[in-house]
C-alpha cells in the first residue's frame, strides 16, 4: 500500500519580494492537480532564528580553525 500525499512545502534559498514571487506562484498554480499556493511571509523571528543559525556555525567553525587546549 502507497502513502497518499496531499500537500507539498517549497522552502526558497533566500528571500524574495512578494511582486517578484508572483510569476513563480502564477507558474505553480497553472501545474496539474494545484489548487492553492500559500504564501508564508518573512518575520522578526525568521531574522533571530538565521542569526542564531549563522552564530552557531561560526562558533562551530572558529572551534576546528582554533581549538581550545585540554585541560
């Protein structure tokens, strides 16, 4: 037996004006079987969660270019 899916998630690499989406909703809505596209608009806590991301590897990345001598 096959699970059934009934919705799909497009994750952007990077932010994009609501005017230059348009045309990228208008071209998913014209695909076979699309009904609705929503669109999920960007947020102070989109901002926070990127900025801790970027920290988080920074500090991960400046760990193996210098590490910290054992005790």
């Amino acid at each position: 037996m096959t699970d059934r899916v009934n919705g799909l998630f497009v994750t952007l690499s990077d932010d994009m004006r609501d005017d230059d989406a348009k045309p990228l909703i208008d071209a998913i809505l014209q695909m076979r079987g699309v009904t609705a596209v929503g669109v999920r608009v960007t947020d102070f806590s989109d901002t926070i969660a990127q900025m801790r991301v970027r920290n988080e590897l920074t500090q991960k990345l400046l760990d193996v270019l210098n590490p910290r001598p054992k005790d």
